[in-house]
C-alpha cells in the first residue's frame, strides 16, 4: 500500500486544516474527560498529536500527557511550551514499555491509514500498552454518514492554496485526491488521502480481536450519544478486557 501519509502531513496540511482549531481541541477535550476521567490523570500518549492542539488542551488537566507523531513540519509548528513533550515516530513502532500508560488519544481519524492486518496489529499493541484500568479514545469517521453526506468535488482557498478536492469510495476505503495550487506562483501539488472505511460494527469486532471492549461512543465532538443515521463522528472510548 503506498504509505501517504509519510509526505502528506506538512505545513501546506496545517494550512488547509486550520480550521480545525485550539477551540474545537479543548472543546473535544473537554468530552472525553467527561466520559473517560482516567484521560485525566497519569501517563497519557497523544497518538499522531500533529501540531498538539489536543495535547496542549489536555495538559492542562494532566500534566503528565504527551504526544507523538511522524511529522517532522507539524511537530515543529507546535507552541514551544509543549515540545518537551513531544517525540517523533511511527505509531507502529512505539517507543514505550507495555502497561505503563493510563490513556491513548487519536484524534481526527488517524486510524484505518494501513492494511487491515497493520490496522488490526496496531490496535492490539495499543492494547499492550495500557495499564490496568487505561482507557483509549478512538476518533473516527462514521461510516454511514460519510457514505451519505459525501461530497464528490469542491474547491476552495486556503492561506493563499487553492484546493481542489475529489472524494470517491473504493473498495473499503475513502480517497480524497487534492490539487493544491499556491496563488501567488502558480506552483502545483496533488495529494491524497486513503482511509479504511470501517463500519461501527467492524470497528467493535477489530477492537474485541485486539482484547479491548468498547464502553462508550459518543458522535461529535460537543458529545451526545452515537446516532448511525445522524453522528458526523464515530468516538468510542475502549478499555482492555481483563
């Protein structure tokens, strides 16, 4: 599978998501300390943290969270006050020690970029990593919603971008190809994004492979309830079968 998301996630990234914001972080935040309290206390890892809006939300109840994520451009756009506590890697080889963490985060779907079979085995070491009573938070997109609500082209400008957007399902994955074009020089770029589309109910039998139960799912970031027909998000707070 070509790995994209190792030359995607860059400055021109940052600029064309900045709307997802510090505000929309620690109101996200905010929800899942609600639903899942041991995000609050202990070691917790910021799982592909990009720019650590997240992170930098939930330091503020817990001091001990930290962030990793392979982006070299967006872990250097981060506040400088939360580099400390920031590494650089690959979340298929983690650099931490089984049972030592009270939570993982990922935020904003960075979940389903792999074959099923790297998808299935990053979820079981997650798993190993969690100390008894941890808790992970899985943002992901609801399948059915998207399915529904897909947008086939559109284009816009960003920070000076241009962004010129085509969405299609292939197979069992969502693909957005994009041609960014900077204003200012005319210079081009195309990019793509490639997502497992998992089903809610294939999402709980990956995460009972892995020996986690899902304990709550919540379907947008302001929280309430999962709605198949109606969610935009697909947030389920898992925790290891013991």
């Amino acid at each position: 599978m070509d790995e994209w998301f190792k030359d995607w996630f860059d400055r021109d990234y940052a600029a064309i998501y900045a709307a997802r914001d510090a505000e929309e972080a620690a109101q996200a935040v905010a929800m899942a300390l609600q639903v899942a309290p041991a995000l609050g206390r202990g070691p917790v890892l910021d799982l592909a943290c990009g720019t650590g809006r997240h992170l930098a939300a939930l330091r503020r109840s817990n001091p001990l969270a930290f962030g990793l994520d392979l982006s070299r451009d967006l872990l250097g756009l981060a506040d400088p006050g939360l580099r400390p506590w920031l590494l650089r890697g690959d979340m298929r080889a983690l650099p931490v020690r089984d049972g030592r963490l009270s939570g993982i985060c990922l935020w904003f779907t960075p979940f389903g970029y792999f074959t099923d079979a790297e998808n299935r085995a990053l979820l079981a070491r997650l798993r190993d990593l969690l100390a008894p009573g941890g808790v992970i938070l899985l943002d992901y997109l609801n399948a059915r919603h998207l399915r529904e609500h897909l947008v086939p082209e559109d284009e816009r400008v960003a920070d000076g971008i241009r962004v010129r957007s085509r969405r299609t399902l292939e197979g069992q994955r969502v693909i957005k190809r994009m041609t960014l074009t900077r204003l200012e020089t005319g210079a081009t770029r195309a990019v793509t994004e490639s997502v497992r589309l998992y089903e809610p109910a294939e999402m709980e039998a990956l995460a009972a492979g892995a020996g986690l139960e899902v304990f709550a799912r919540v379907g947008a970031y302001a929280g309430g309830a999962f709605d198949a027909a109606r969610s935009p998000r697909w947030i389920g707070f898992l925790r290891k079968v013991v």
